[in-house]
C-alpha cells in the first residue's frame, strides 16, 4: 500500500533481535521494498556486462588463495573453515578468480554473489555482503571511467523500475538523478588529500611509515570539498594489498583508487601487476610468501595481461541510494559472526 505523500518508510532496525528478524522480513514494508532494490541491482548489472560482451562467470566460494589479509596492506579477517579435514576459506573477493577469468573472457569477466569478512558487523560492515565485482583489460584510467559508467547506468535503473520505492525509503531521487546524469567525478591523490585535510585531527591513519590511510572522518571531510563524490588515488602501496601494481612514477604508490560517496568507501579499483618480476617484487615488499601463491605467480608468467578491476559492496550502495546509516538494515535474512541464526 502506497504510503502518504512526504512520509517515509522507517528500517525497523530488526538486526537488534536477530531471533525475530525475519518475522520482520516478512511483516515489515521496509523489506519489500528492499527485495526490490536487490532485483534491480541484479538485472541491471547483467545488461550493463552484457552489452560490453563481458561473461558473468560461476565460481566457487572457497578458495585457499584468500585477497586479504596476506601480509602489509591487509585490511580485514579472513573466514577460515575445514571440508573433510582440509582448510580453505570463504572467499572475501573473486578478484585473483576474475584475473584468471579475463584470460578466458577476453572482454572481461564479473560476478554478483557474497563475500565474508572475519569482522563483527557494524554500521557500515556486514559479515556476509553482496559484491558485484568485474576485471576488464586495460588500466586504472579505462576501469575507473567503466566504474562511473556503471554507477550511472545504475542509477538509471533506479530512476525507471524504482523511483517510487526510493522515494518511499529515501524521501527523495534527486541524488539518483545527480549521479545518472554526471560527468567525469573528481579525482586527487592521495598525497594531495592528505595535504587539504592538514590541520585537521584525526583524519589519516599511520600504521607505519609509507603505510597511511584515511580515517572515515577523512574520508567525510573530502567528500565535503568535492561535492560528496572523489575518487582517492594513488595510496602507499604498503595500504593496499600486495597485487596492485606499482605507480611507474613513484613505485612507493599504488596505481588503485578508492570512489568515496555515501558512507565513504564504496568502490575500490585497480591496476595489476603486468610484469611478473614487479609481482615478485610486490610480493616480497608485503611480506607474503610467494608459494602461498605460486599459481598466481605462474599465470602470470605463462600468460601475462594488463587489467584492471573493482568491486562494489551492493549494501553500501543500497545505503546511498536509500538515504540510510545503518548497514545492518540492508540484510534480508543476517548473518553475524559467532552466532546461530535462524532461518
């Protein structure tokens, strides 16, 4: 039932009693709407992929060659398990499995499927979130510039088989109709970031020298000067994990980049090591042991590729487009760590 005109639908905030969450699910319009949400994100990353001839690709969600943590430039936990005696883990990212994908799909290669993060859910982190990731040939430049196409044909999509439902959970899509009809978003390095946020505290991490990062605060603060859009690019290559190439400039810089909007970080992207002396490099410099990851090493010896790639937490996204703070409200059914929960 259509609701009152300048009224909004409330998230019924049903993770504080996850034992009855999904009774809320099936009560709660907030849901339904939110199913909705979920199919249009599906479908409309399937025509955008389609029309670029790349292939969506079925890959397992257990994998032994996990995208982080692995040494220096780790941000998160893995999810480790056991299947008849041996240790694997469920996979955080598909992004070595879509690297070896594009070698197969010459136009490039994605999925939509989870992820797991080892972390406690929170505000902005869910334990178990939907990806929609891509690999494509080419550069950072070329995936960047894909990355804004796909954001705005998503937007798009929202405005033509969501309009009244965002208007319902969000209130407005006026950002949806801001994003669908941008151009090229800004851009500053992360030095650069680093310097219009002196002065003010508690905006970049230090984890060791070469190794910053920034805090969310700062994240907030450039987005403010940018409009609510950047993309941060060029970090310490010791933040960022051990497969992003080096900047050719500066190979104390990694040639990734992060789009921060809403929340902050929502996109991640970049480049690959073309040069398997410089993944060797890359690999010694984080400290990783290069048999952890020996396969990766050999594919791309015997079939070296320039590309590039980057995932989307379809959540954080969700949370953008509803005009929402809290993550856990864009879960169907939850799943925290270390609890049993049904169904």
């Amino acid at each position: 039932m259509p609701i009152a005109s300048g009224e909004t639908i409330k998230a019924p905030r049903s993770w504080t009693r996850p034992e009855n969450h999904y009774l809320a699910v099936l009560e709660d319009p907030w849901y339904r709407n939110l199913a909705v949400l979920q199919d249009i994100v599906t479908h409309s990353t399937t025509e955008f992929w389609t029309a670029k001839g790349a292939r969506n690709l079925h890959l397992p969600v257990t994998t032994g060659s996990i995208s982080s943590p692995m040494g220096r430039g780790s941000d998160s936990s893995p999810v480790e398990v056991e299947l008849d005696g041996v240790r694997t883990y469920l996979a955080d990212s598909m992004q070595f499995m879509l690297e070896f994908g594009c070698r197969v799909a010459p136009q490039g290669a994605y999925y939509l499927m989870p992820s797991f993060r080892g972390e406690q859910a929170d505000q902005t982190h869910l334990c178990q979130f939907f990806h929609s990731e891509a690999e494509i040939p080419g550069g950072l430049d070329e995936v960047m510039a894909v990355v804004e196409e796909y954001l705005r044909h998503l937007a798009a999509s929202f405005l033509t088989h969501g309009r009244q439902i965002v208007t319902e959970m969000a209130g407005t899509v006026e950002h949806l109709e801001i994003l669908a009809g941008s151009s090229a978003l800004p851009r500053v390095p992360f030095e650069e970031a680093v310097d219009l946020l002196a002065g003010e505290p508690d905006t970049v991490n230090v984890l060791e020298p070469q190794c910053r990062s920034l805090t969310r605060k700062g994240e907030r603060l450039l987005m403010d000067k940018f409009g609510g859009y950047v993309w941060l690019t060029h970090p310490d290559h010791l933040s960022v994990p051990f497969y992003q190439a080096f900047a050719p400039d500066d190979p104390a810089k990694a040639l990734s980049a992060d789009l921060l909007f809403g929340i902050g970080e929502t996109v991640g992207a970049g480049e690959r090591h073309t040069d398997v002396a410089d993944l060797r490099r890359a690999l010694a410099l984080h400290e990783v042991p290069e048999d952890a990851y020996r396969w990766y090493v050999d594919m791309n010896a015997r079939h070296p590729l320039r590309t590039s790639g980057f995932g989307l937490g379809v959540e954080r996204f969700l949370l953008w487009v509803t005009r929402h703070d809290d993550i856990r409200d864009l879960a169907l059914l939850l799943r925290f760590n270390g609890t049993d929960i049904l169904p």
